[in-house]
C-alpha cells in the first residue's frame, strides 16, 4: 500500500539514530549546519553518518542563511539531494543558490497567518524546488517543539509540494494529516528526549504509525 504522505526526520546527529531512520525506510533525513541549534553537526560527524546512506532517504542539508563557501562545503562533503534553507533568505537569493549549486532547493516558511502565507507562497514557489511551512518562533528558525494552526492550511494547494513542520509528534500527527492533507511531514524535537538528542524507540514507533495511519 503506497503511504499518504512522506516522512522526513530532521535534526539527525548520531550513527544510531541515522541508523534507526534508514532502517525505517524514512524518504528524507535532515542534517542541520547551524551552530545556534543543539542538533547542529560538524562537516566531519556529517561525512561519518553518510556511510550509511542508501539510494531511498534523501539528504536535506538545512542551513540558515549560509554563505557561497560554507554552502560549497557542504556539496562538497554532504552530496545532498536538498539544501533547505531555513532562514531569512530572499525569493532572489534562493534562485542564486540554487543556479550557483545546482542542488534541489527548500524554502522554510514560518506561518502567521493565511494572508501572510499566500503572499509568501506565491513570492517563493516558482523558485524554490519544495516549501515548507513551519510555526513562527523567536527562539530557533526551526526544531522548537510549536505548532500552529494548522487550519489555516485547509484547502492549500500551491504549485509546488510541501511539507508541515512544527511540533509534530507521535499523539498529534493523525490530526495534523487529517486537517491539512500535507504530502510529506517533517518532525525533529518530537522524536528525542531531550533537545538534539534522537531517541531510536520514538522514531521506529512514529515511522511505524505514519505507515499504519488508518491501522
């Protein structure tokens, strides 16, 4: 049975955890380059966790508001099938990375309301490859353990496909699929036990209930 929607577990920073998501057959696996967040990886961790990769979970490199230099390293060393970028980056600096890299793009959006989010959908969805639409937050660009209303995603259909962020977790996600339809999901802080800190148990038992939606 083809599942509802895809999965991305964001925020992976050990071998066990990596492990544990490529076991689970997850489609998109999340590295995060920013040294403000506490799953922040080095390029070295990085290449030692890609000696797991396979052909079937993607790499998402999540950056926020990087530099050329900083973006080439992490093609360079990470070959990601994604760069997300999870900042304040502009509709034309996005296109810019996106040419100078020639690497897939996703654009984290931070939803405050509906009008604010049509008007950024339609400023970003012609660039980027993929939006994501994450809970505002003072605190960190992402990974804070929020969600928001997810009703203000009601009947959302952009050109683009796109993935609900924020606060997501085993309890909520049958609520959040059914309100907002969304085609893939991407969970980080509802997977750990404490902040940066995946445990495998909560991955293989959300994984196996996305999997098992209407089970």
């Amino acid at each position: 049975m083809k599942n509802l929607f895809e999965i991305k577990v964001c925020g992976i920073n050990d071998q066990v955890s990596m492990n544990t998501a490529i076991k689970c057959k997850v489609d998109y696996i999340g590295f995060v380059f920013y040294k403000n967040s506490p799953r922040n990886i080095s390029m070295n961790t990085s290449k030692k966790l890609m000696s797991a990769r396979n052909n079937l979970s993607k790499i998402v490199a999540l950056t926020v508001d990087p530099d050329d230099e900083f973006l080439f390293d992490i093609k360079r060393v990470v070959r990601p099938n994604y760069i997300q970028l999870h900042g304040n980056e502009s509709p034309s600096r996005c296109l810019d990375i996106r040419k100078k890299l020639n690497i897939p793009i996703i654009k984290g959006i931070n939803v405050k309301n509906k009008l604010n989010l049509i008007q950024l959908i339609s400023e970003y969805e012609d660039i980027c490859d993929m939006l994501l639409l994450d809970a505002p937050s003072d605190v960190l660009p992402g990974g804070n353990g929020k969600n928001f209303n997810w009703n203000i995603l009601k009947d959302l259909k952009p050109k683009r496909k796109w993935m609900l962020a924020g606060g997501l977790n085993i309890k909520n996600i049958k609520k959040a699929i059914e309100i907002t339809k969304a085609p893939v999901i991407d969970i980080s802080s509802g997977l750990e036990t404490k902040k940066g800190v995946k445990d495998p148990r909560l991955i293989e038992d959300f994984v196996f209930k996305c999997k098992n939606f209407y089970g």
